[in-house]
C-alpha cells in the first residue's frame, strides 16, 4: 500500500505488465483490502487525479472540439494525485441512496471502459463515451457562450452581469489598461509559437476582474471575430493537507498540467502570468462552457445524472491512474455500491 505521503507524487504504471496482468493484480488485492477498509479508511493505493467534486453540479458538457459536445469536469484547478476512494465518497456524500448506488454503477462502468483499452487510444475511447452522455445536455458550444458574455454594441464588449453570475460572485470592475497589458504580454510568452502568432492578429478590447483575482479578456478582430480567454488565480490544492504537497514543481504547473491532462478534453491556449505586484499568480487558457452548462444537482434524473457523474469520474481517474489495476480491483459486482452506501450513510 502506497504511504499517505507519497501521493502528491504522479502515479506510476508498472510498464513491465500488460493490462491484463494489472487487472488480475487488481482482482488479488480485493483478497488483503474489501470494499469497505478501502471505502472507510484504509486505501487500496491506487492514485489517481483528485478532482474533489462535491456534487454532481460539478460535471457538464462543454465544447470538445469541432462543435462537439463531450461531458467533461468543469474545474481541474484543484487536482492533486491521490486515492481514487476519496473523490468517490466525497461526490457520493452529496447524494441519496439510490443515487449512491447509480454512482458506484456508473463509476465501475467508466473504470472498465478503458481497463483494457492501449494507452494511446484510451482517450480517444472516453471522449467517445463522453460524447454519447453529452447528447440532449443544456450546455453552450464556444461560439454561443462567447455571444452569451459578450455585448451587442459597436465595440465588442463584456456583458459583467453574465461574467458574474459565471463565477458566482460580484465582477469589481476593469484592471488599468497599462496592468493588464503588462499581463497579457507575460502571458503571450508563455503559451506556444503558434497560439502567441493566432494571438498577435487580435486586440484585447475589455476585461473584468473579480476581488479574488479571476480575469476575464475579451480579443477582438472586427465585430465578429472574437476570442475569450480566462485567468484564474492559482493557490495550493485543498487536497494538500492529506495528500502532501505537489513537489513535481510550483502550482502553477500543477494547475497547467492538470488543465491539460485532467479533463477528458483538454483546455486550449493554456499559459500563465503574475500580476503586476507579484501578489497573484494566473493560469490562462480560453474560456470554455457558461454559467448554464453546470448540471442542476436536484430536481428529475437524478439518478441518471449521477450514474453519468460517475462513469465520467471513473474515465478521468482510470487514464490519470493504473486502469488496469483498478478495472480489476473493482470488478462488476454489486457489493461495491453496498460498500459505498454504507460508507456514506452508516446505518444508525
């Protein structure tokens, strides 16, 4: 069993076996930690991203590319490698026990998707998947949400009531001209060759910015020809107090590599600045989904949502983890909802 405080470390697959092989690995390790010890407190040691979605809300289709929409995780910033058993139970604790139950299905379900699946085409597998969840989503593809934040005036502009309600909190007005165009310049450096070329074609034409330091810039080429790019402050993963602190460099490359390898399709334009003041460190990248693509955690189809919620956490830690190992470890059987139901809600 992995010690606590190596989890901070990226996982590594034992590239001596086959998957076949970490998935009989997995089924034996069901002999020396069940269900429940692995659910209650004694993990199997299998890492995985942890995203820490707290409830289903957290899961939404968003822009996959060439306008198609894939269910994907709305926010990374907080990923930490660590025990899969966490994010489970931390997402099943919002839920009632026929949802748990569609949780742990679902879960199972996405793990053995891509058990087996060649490294190199397992992405490839979860987007299609991912995509077919998608289907019938209210969610926004780029261009729609850009319109949606953006005015209809002469000069393109942002829409701060909309930005708002996207971040769930008061927009505090423009940064000065010359702050911001410092930024954006450090940021221009940042990205690659071809996205700082693509970049130079544009303007910055206005931006928003919150009292705990989000960004919002709007580029523009004419009226119509407009780019949304997003910059969140970055601090260290809430996970740290567990999991141990990140070492494989600052958070600001944690929260890069984790927007780029996390999610099932990966945030574009990804680069990074420091505020003028050196108080606040950004991660960039263009803006993807809307206030709108969140899932409502209540209300109908629940069940079913959180059985998509599931599969979708399953996919995500099998490619950033050993899905071979934890394919097998979980298996099919129902006992693992039973284990999770009673890790959630322990009868009284």
């Amino acid at each position: 069993m992995t010690p606590w405080r190596t989890y901070a470390d990226p996982a590594v697959i034992d590239s001596q076996r086959s998957a076949d092989e970490q998935v009989f690995a997995g089924r034996t390790l069901r002999d020396s930690v069940t269900f429940s010890d692995a659910l209650t407190g004694v993990p199997t040691g299998i890492v995985v991203p942890l995203i820490g979605i707290s409830d289903i809300g957290g899961v939404g289709a968003v822009d996959g590319g060439a306008s198609a929409l894939v269910l994907d995780v709305l926010d990374v910033d907080d990923a930490l490698p660590g025990p899969w058993e966490w994010d489970v139970v931390g997402l099943a604790g919002s839920l009632g026990e026929r949802a748990i139950r569609a949780l742990a299905e679902g879960y199972q379900q996405g793990v053995a998707a891509i058990g087996r699946e060649p490294l190199h085409s397992a992405r490839g597998r979860a987007l299609a998947i991912a995509g077919r969840m998608a289907r019938g989503e209210d969610a926004l593809s780029y261009p729609d949400g850009v319109r949606r934040l953006v005015g209809k005036g002469a000069q393109p502009e942002l829409r701060a009531d909309r930005v708002a309600a996207r971040w769930h909190q008061p927009v505090s007005g423009r940064p000065p001209p010359s702050d911001l165009a410092r930024e954006f310049a450090q940021y221009r450096e940042t990205v690659s060759e071809s996205v700082a070329a693509l970049l130079g074609n544009y303007r910055v034409t206005d931006a928003l910015v919150s009292e705990d330091g989000r960004l919002m810039v709007l580029l523009a080429r004419g009226q119509r020809d407009v780019v949304l790019l997003e910059a969140l402050p970055v601090s260290a993963s809430t996970w740290e107090p567990r999991a141990g602190a990140w070492r494989a460099g600052s958070d600001v490359q944690r929260v890069l590599l984790a927007r780029e390898t996390v999610p099932l399709a990966p945030l574009t334009m990804l680069g990074w600045s420091t505020s003028p003041d050196g108080a606040v460190s950004r991660v960039w990248s263009r803006a993807r989904g809307s206030d709108r693509s969140k899932r409502d955690a209540k209300g109908s189809g629940t069940r079913r949502r959180a059985h998509d919620a599931g599969v979708l956490l399953g996919l995500v830690h099998a490619l950033g983890g050993d899905a071979g190992m934890l394919s097998g470890y979980l298996g099919r059987s129902g006992r693992f909802a039973d284990a999770l139901v009673d890790a959630v809600r322990p009868a009284a």
